[in-house]
C-alpha cells in the first residue's frame, strides 16, 4: 500500500496500562496511523478515557485523546463498530493477550503484540525491525495456517532489544557464539503500579520472573533466518542473569560475548557503530542510527542516555575486550528505553514496515 | 599472645572519613581493643572528633570518641606519645596510604590497610580472614625482607568480598576455573560525599575506575596459595563488570562459574552454606556463618540482607544451573557488605587473627 | 493486674501486611504478650505464615512465627479455638476493621486498632501512651455502651504521631494556640505494595488522601482532656500540608507553632527534651526519652534518625523562632518512625500500659 | 536595539558548572544571542569545552560548542579579545562572583547573575521578568551610581520562583499579607557534584544553609516597587521551612497564604492560571502562561510537571481553603524547575527583556 492522505485506522488495546499510554503519545500525531479505537477492560468500558487512566508518562495525554470514549475488548464487536481499523497496537497482559489478540486476528485486524505469550510460536514472527524485519514474511504463511484474515506480530521482551540489536551487526560480520548478559532493569519494565518503592528505595533485586528465559530463547530466534514456516533459530548460547534497579526507564545490560572469528574490540565497535538497516530509511520511527557507540568510560546510562534516537536507538559503550575468550571475546555495556523500542515503538515501527512491505 | 584482661591499644589511620567511621563503631566496644589514637589529615589536628567529623552512619558518635582530640598521620609522633599502640587500622585513600602505611609499619605498628596500593605487592598478604587466613604468616618474611618493626596486612577491595568468600568452598571442594561476574554496588563503596545524587537519581553508572581490574586481580591473590616468600596465584581466569546503583550499603554480585570437576547446584550450594572456618571460631567478629545460603527466588537483595552476621557474612542466593558450562557450570548471587565485611570489619577479623596467631 | 510469669495471649489481625509484621517483630520475644493466633484474610487461612507472607522487613521472619498457621479473622471462631486470648494487634485496613473490629471487642478482645475507621468516635480513646494515656479510662465507658466485654483503643495516624509527641510538651507549659504543618512522609506509611516505584523515583507526591484532615482533627482529639463519655477537644487550629517522598520510613513534619504564652525557642526546646511521663516508666516498649532534640543543624533525618529509642521516640531538630508568630512563635522540624511510633510500637505501648492500669 | 539579524555577542561564566551547562543548553540556538566566550576557572583555561566540562545534563554538549576553548574569568581580557560582548551569563558561586561580576560590569558587559551576593543590593535588580521587570530600569541608575558601563541584574534564588510567581498575581488582584512556606528541593539546586548520594538515599534533609532568609528576603524584594534608586520591598511576612529531598530538578513549595482582601480558593486559582505579563509577549524564552494551575488532586508532582512551559511556567495545584487564615486564606503547592526558570531560563529572558526595553 502506498501512504496516501488516508492513515490507516488503528485500536489500541490495553489502552489505560503503561505501554498503552506510549502506545497514544507515539500514534496521536502519527504520520501514517490513526487512533481510531481504545479499548480496555470492562470495568472502564464507556468512560472517556482521561477519566479511566492514571496517566504516568511525563507528558500530557493528548487533546485529541482525552475526550474518546473507552471500548470493551472485544474484537467482533470493535470491527463491526469501525471495520476500517486494520491494525491493533496490543499492551495487553499476557491473560488477557491469551484470548483476545487471536480474537483480533480472526477478525481481520493484524495485531502487533507485547505480550510473551505468541512470541515463540513456530509462524508469529518476532521482530525488531531492523534486526529482522524479513521474519515478517511468516504472516503469509501464519495466516493462511491459522485462517485468519488479520493475524500477530510480536515484539519482544523489552530486556531483548538492547543486546540483540547490538548483537545483530556483530553476529552478521564476525559470528556471535556465547554470551553473557546481566542486566539492570528499570521499574517501568514492570508496568505500573508494578515494583513497589518499598522494595526499590536502597535496594535492587536479583530476580524477574521468566526474564532470563525470554532473554535467552528470544535472542536465538530474532537471530535466526526465515524458513519457509519457522524461523531457525541463531545457535548461539546465551546465559543470563535479570536484576531490577532504582532507575524509571531504560534497561542496562552488560555483555561478555564470544565470537565465531576474531575481531578486536575497535572493528566491534565499528561494526555495531556503522550499522544500518536500509530497509527501514525514511520510516517515521526508525532511529538514524539503531545502534549508538559511545566513547566516553562510564556510558551509557540510563537517565542521561534513554531517549537517543528518541528512545529507538540501543546504547552501547565500553566496547573491550573479554578476556576469557581471548581473541574472540569482546565485552561491553548496552542500553535501550524499555518503554519506547523495548515496546511500544518497537511495535509502531514493526507496524510501519508491514505498510512498507505491504503485508496487510 | 593469650587475650588478657589488657586490651591492645590501636590507632585508626584516616578516622574522620566513612571506613574511619566504621572502624570506630566496631572498635569502641571491642573485647580485645582498644581505640587509643585517631589520627586525621593535618587540617583536623588538634579538633575533637565530634567537631572535626561529618558523621555519615546511622548509629550516634560512641559516646567515649566524641571528645578524643584528632592527631596528625605522624607514624613517629603517634608512637612517641603512646608506644604501647600496636595496630593501626587505616582507612586512608592510596595517595595518603602510599607514604603513611609503611611509615607505620616501620615505627612498629601493624596497619591494617584498606588502600589498594600494596595488596598486589609480593611480600605483602591480602588477606579475608576465612578464605585465606594462612596469607598472614607472610608477615614474618615481610619484616625480615623491609626491616620493619611492624608491618602491612591487606583488605580485600569491597566488591572482591562476596564473590572470593563464596568461590572460596567451590575451589577448595571442586576447583574454579573461570568466572564471569558483574557487580552492583552501593554508593558508600565511594566514600563520602563520594557519588554525587545527580549521577545516581533514576540512574546507574555501568563503570567504576579501577574496579575490575582489582576484582581479577584480587581474587587469584585471595585463592592462591601461600609460598616462601610470595603467594601463588590461583589459575582462575575472572571477567568482571562493575557497575553503581542507588544502594546505600551492599554490593550484589553475579556469577557465572566454571568448575574444574562437574557439580550440581545443589552440590554447590551446600558446599558454601556448610563451609565452615574452624580457625576464626570464636573471634568476636567472626559471623557463625561466613556464607549464608538463601533459597527465596528473589534474595539476596541489598537492603534487606547486608546486615546477616552483623555484616560479616556473605549472602549468597538464587544458585542455578550456568548453561554455559554444561556440568561444570554454576551461577548464583553473591552480596557482602563493602563497609564492613569488604572494609573496616574485614581489618578487624585479620587483627582478631593475627593476634590469636601471636603474629605481632 | 500484675506481671506474672503468665503472659496474656494476644492474636494479630492482618498479620501478613506491613503493620502487620512489625506487630509480629515486636510481639515475638514480648516479656508480656504471647502469640496466639495469626489472623489474615480469607484466601490464606490455613497456610503456613511464612507461606503466606512476602515478608518485607529487613530483619527475618521470627522463627517461633514461620511455621504458624494463619487463621481467618474471625472472631467467634478466634475466640472460640482459644478463649485465652484477650488482645488482637490489628493491623486491618478500614474496610476490613469496621467490621471485624467491634466483632473482636464484642467477643470479648481488647482491639488495639491501626485503622482510622474508629478514631473520632466519641466513646473510642485516640492514645499516643505518653500523650494521654488517661483517655484509656474511656473503656469503662464504652463497654457499658456497647455492651462489648473487650473494647476498642485506637492509635493514631502515623504522620500525627510526631507532631503530637512534640506538642504534648509545649502544650502543657505555653499553650498551642495554631499549628502550620507540612510532612514529609515515607513510603512505609502506605502500607505494602503501597506507593509504585513509578510515582517516586525522582518525584515528591504533594497529596495523601485524607491525610491532611486526619492530622488536624486527631491532634486535637489527642491533645483534648478526658471527659465523663469522651474527649474534649484541644481549641488548637491546625493547618497541614502532607506530602510523599522518596524515603522508607520515618515521617518528617515541619511545624510552625503559636503559642499561648511567650516562649524563647531554647524554652522550648527545653521543654521537650526534658518531657517524661512517669507513668509509662518501665514499660517494655516504652523510650526513655520520648522526644529527644537534637542541636545539630541538619537533624533529624529519617534514615540517620528514625530508629531513636528504637524507633519509638520522636526526633526534633532546629528549634528555632516563628517570625510570624512573634514572641509567641517557635518553629522545628519533628520526626517519627511511622511504622513503629506511628502503627505497631504505639500499639503495643498503649497495650502495656492497658495492663499495667488492669484495664482489661 | 530592534532584534535585527546580528545576535548580541554573549559570555557564559562558570561555563563548566551544572547552571552553566543549562546556559549553554539555552543559548546555542538562541535566535537573538550567540555565545562568543566561555569563561571556567583558571586550571580550565585553553582546554576544549567538551574537554574540560563533567556534563551531566541528559542532552548532548550541542556541536557548536565542543570544541570551543575555554577562557580564564578575566572581565578585561575577555573584553579586549572581543569587544562585542555585550552579556555576561553568570553562573558562577558566590565567591567568585564578588569579584569578577562587578569586574564585567566595569568592562562594559551586562552581568546576569545568579549569585546572590549583590541580590539584595540597593541598586542592582533582583528580576524575574514577568513579575518585575520594571525593576530592570534600576540599571540605569546603577550605571551612574557605579559609573559601570555595563550593569548587574540578578537572577533570584532557585526556591524563589516558583513561590514569587504564584504570589504576584495574588498580590496585584488580593495584596497578600504572610505565606507559610515549606519546600522539598531537587539536589540539582546544590549544583554538581552538591548534594552526596549518602545523604539523599533512603532520606531527606531539613535544612540547607541561608536558603529560609533568602526565600524571606527576595520575594519582599521581587514583589516591591521600584522607586528611585532602590525598591520599596513589599510589606509582607515570610516564614519558610527549606529541605532537601531525593528528586533530580523542581522544587516543590507548599504555601499557606494569607491575603489582604477575602478570595475564595476558585477565585485565587483563576487569578493564577488567567495571570499574563503582556510585556514578555513574543520573548523566544517567555512561556505560554507563567503560572499554570493543575485541578488534578495530586499535581504538580516535580518528575511530572518541571518541564510545563519548557520548564520556564510556575506550576500550581491544590488549591484549597487556609483554614487557620478563613476566608482570607488560601493554600496550595507550587512548582518551579530549578536549574531553568530558577536559574538559566531566568537569566536568558531577563536579557531578552532587557534587548526590548533597549536597556543594554
């Protein structure tokens, strides 16, 4: 489809939680989509929408917003009321996601989902655009496996899109083989209310439920090359450790990665450095630069480092080298906005590559 | 020496400051202690402690110190006025320790340094009470070899404690081969004032000057063996990252772990909740326990376990297959708190030893 | 009734909560008090406490408590499975207490409420133990009322706990005439989940609902004389202003203070530093000193200062003149702990004095 | 002077420090002044900005400015290399400011200070230029008075201005009698490194040096009228309590205000919000609307709100009854960002307004 003067109708579902709201503060003014629909539990269902949520973001809700009126989650009832809408931006929980995203699949709308709960199944793709935006091609096949008419794209774990857009430039020119990875996690990784103060103020936590999991299994298929009805997973072993921390937006993550051939750690840096996905040039959320190296010794960092790129670009700094893997080892430090490209702009710019692939 | 009714007379080097101010919390009630100098920089000389300090803990000035007038870090001057003083436990920073420490040791006192700048020497032992308490015998050829009186005993940096308190029974039981570690750690490992609110508000700072080079370094000392002359050091290859959050006390650590012989977690983890020092026994400062093993999913956390064992032991949680090396892969948590265990109560637990060993 | 080797059996009510633990830290050693029954809400009647709990403290759950079998808050049934019982802590939020609350005090349990639901009634003491520990005899009064053989003694909101502490004394020697208060209040006092992380990492809250009337209103219910069926009030005008910060616990409040009579700020200051109540001297919970003043210009502060007389003390600092009050102004800084001064320890002294007056 | 296409030629004094990176953050793109030198203390002199500069905000060092070299503090020097300089922004401590600003003023350079050394000097304007910019005609007096050719006109203390901005609508349309203040203050008011991460985590601090008679003096001062050569200081009664707390930017201030003529709450809220200074109009620093009055029951919440107008707008909530004032009280919390309309922000439109009035 060719962007016309006439953007394409979209529902957010979850609209109230927290990737919801990036979710209205990224589409409200956006080039090529247009809110069309909000939908939210039940209990909110009818309420104008600044009377429903406890908006979080630093900005404001957007005028254009405030006034619409909540919808219930209901995909046979939100199609028949506006079957325009093409594309649904989900922050639904996973028990929610469960039922309703195939629901909106089915009912002709294509759903661009943050929840984890399709993110491995064998013909959803799972995409960081510029990482894998050819992964999107599976929705021909999902689509005609599962009879929908619309059908899912996931994002992945917001802790995922740090290392593996700063794993994609390296893995594509020297191989990656192992990696080590700990993060530190910001709050809002948890929606809200999500970590209570008490357990953050003087404090952090060694532990996120299923977080080192995802961080494992979801790097290895973003990694991974398209098959003709899967993706075949990137054989790469990744180890890690998922930690919170006092901080509001952004999730740091160390990295100790070991290399299929030599490379030092300048020709990494470069690498991720001068990597550019040509695909994506010109798509209205697209960073100029999905990954930023940083020079300084003690960058990047969460606050002072979050919003590059408007939150879409990864951080990455003390490109060095890691000793326990010798020649092929090189260590480093990478960040990115969990909110933004570990979320909700990641799926709005998943969302604007399907139009330019023309794929719904 | 047998412990008489005499407690023994020490100084404390740099009293002013925030590893100063520990020691004269752990020293102003000690059994075999007694605080009978507290030396300053020149500007406080002559100043009584309460007027010249910026008292930073949470517990009030001892009663009996607040009146003590500061001196000068005058090694011959203190020892003039009061040569019954035998133990000098510093605090000082490395540009004050280079000149000081030795100058002690030369007029006869034993310094229990926490300055980095002669844990790497030869002759010099670094030394955490349970893990390598035999290190201290180099005392004897420290003094035949420099002609001192006295001599120069070593602390461990403060992010080192946990992890060589926990490596330690892994080694001894089942040989360490590699390490990745990443650490977490609180803002008093910087002293006071130390890291500034600005950088640590909503934020995480992914380097800290020095750090990781002295945790690969330090922990080969710690395992290693004692020889005539110099310790051998142990063949662990250690990878760290050190990163600072919004902690006030307790530096957490991550571990990944390659042994030499296959083990199980559970192997591992009982190896280091059962791991017993039976030379400290009994020393006033010794935890019955010098690593506790958590089994909750989310500990340790900093706040809530820094203080087990008074501070002294190490808390090690979350012990779990390291995928990385197969069978011979363990990773877990490791904590210890930097200004006690990892600063002034590690010093003392070496003096309680060194005088049970009558090594003074 | 005298101390006797016997100790009364008390239950706690919302045993599992924030208020709830500390109830369970203070109780568990009490040279008076026993703990009898665990009460908690219906979905975890007969699980293990330390199943049921995510305990938050930073000390351990006590381990006489962990293996505890958790009760419904039922009082027929309390009192039916152990007629021994004669006090129940509770710990319940209002809605749970204006139900369950009269049922205890009519089975015939003395309730020593933290909930807010019962302060303003008429024939309901409203005690902080040192401030009127005489408006315990309402009792009498209202057990002839409502016809209960136990009773209600309510505890005041922790933010008001400071405050009232601090003016009891200027009360009684100057008069209080008008208060301008504006707190400072942690966490904590919002119970646990409580505040999200989102709404304090780099944020103050200026609003905590119901706050503000409850300070102006219990303060002078607080500082009223006891009347033949209920309190009269102080003719104090009391403005406040509360506020959230990113603190854990320990609430600040600035007060600015007209009085009746003129009065030097060290007049002032004299007078509360030097406040006792005879009558709570001995009391296990009791502190020695029930305001202490400190002269430093900084203090107090909630983490450096909270735990003074472990927790049960008020903290004044910078007692210093109110220009707009004139001759009659003073202004100062009062701190309490919210969680024990203000919640569990106010409780638990106010149950010790209730046994040492044999108003049970 | 019209705005024509030339800029006026600037300095930027204390170039390096916290407000001196928000000056260089406000001016590089300034359609009306162009920064032509940065002056830093003597050690800094010759080095590269981006050299020499710890830059702590959370936006890059824009690219105009890296490579500038740095110049000594040096009135003449800086005058005779370029004698174009017109405005001096100045936001060096007070120290160095008694010298060097009086010296720029003499070498023909309009000083914008934010030191508060000549705050309260009879002929120097204390400025915030919605409130009194008819104070700036003080200068011409100054010049004679000083026989400078250039001039000093004063920022006010950061914790002012939001307070003296809600007052001066209060004050034209009510006349405003005494304020209670109290503030919770961001740590970048104590400039970098200020305010220690040990004091500020888990905490807050009562007090900070001579901030309470600054925020009594200035808004006296602020509010006046100009007369001759000196303003008559408005007849109104401050009290404040200053404190410190764990937010980044944007001191909070709750305010009790007592007023000359009865307002209720609704009409002290629209005096506020509907407030506008006709003359700032079209400034390119100007906001929207000086003061903007939230109705939501818990704003302006510091994280949230410091940025309305660009951080250049008074931010107010709660607007409520002062019962201890009855129908001539009024309370409510203000909000001002500290480092921009407190500080940077402040002085760059008070220049702007002097360009208007051709004051220069």
């Amino acid at each position: 489809m060719a962007m016309t003067s006439q953007k394409i109708k979209v529902a957010v579902l979850g609209a109230t939680g927290a990737v919801g709201q990036q979710f209205i503060r990224l589409l409200h003014n956006h080039p090529m989509f247009e809110i069309a629909a909000l939908c939210a539990s039940d209990r909110s269902e009818g309420k104008r929408y600044d009377e429903a949520v406890h908006w979080i973001l630093d900005t404001d809700i957007p005028a254009g917003v405030r006034g619409l009126a909540l919808q219930a989650t209901d995909a046979a009832m939100v199609h028949s009321q506006n079957p325009e809408i093409r594309f649904a931006f989900s922050a639904l929980p996973n028990e929610s996601a469960e039922q309703a995203e195939p629901a909106f699949a089915k009912a002709g709308m294509l759903v661009f989902s943050n929840a984890s709960k399709y993110r491995m199944a064998l013909d959803v793709p799972l995409v960081i655009t510029e990482v894998n935006h050819d992964h999107l091609n599976l929705l021909r096949h999902q689509r005609i496996a599962r009879g929908w008419a619309g059908g899912i794209v996931c994002n992945t774990n917001c802790t995922v899109s740090g290392p593996a857009l700063s794993l994609k430039p390296l893995h594509e020119q020297f191989g990656v083989k192992r990696v080590f990875a700990v993060s530190m996690q910001a709050a809002s990784g948890a929606g809200y209310p999500g970590v209570a103060s008490l357990d953050l103020i003087d404090n952090a936590i060694p532990y996120i439920k299923g977080e080192e999991e995802k961080l494992q299994a979801e790097t290895c298929k973003l990694l991974g090359t398209l098959g003709n009805r899967s993706i075949n997973d990137a054989a790469i072993d990744v180890s890690a450790h998922c930690n919170r921390v006092a901080v509001m937006d952004g999730h740091l993550v160390t990295m100790s990665v070991e290399l299929a051939t030599a490379a030092t750690p300048e020709e990494c840096a470069a690498a991720m450095h001068d990597w550019r996905c040509a695909a994506v040039a010109g798509l209205p959320t697209a960073p100029d630069q999905p990954v930023v190296v940083r020079t300084e010794p003690d960058r990047p960092q969460p606050r002072r480092d979050r919003n590059t790129g408007h939150g879409m670009s990864a951080v990455v700094g003390r490109v060095r080298p890691e000793p326990l893997f010798g020649k092929y080892g090189v260590k480093f430090i990478t960040l990115a906005h969990n909110t933004i490209r570990g979320a909700a702009g990641g799926s709005v710019l998943n969302a604007e590559m399907v139009v330019r692939k023309e794929l719904f």
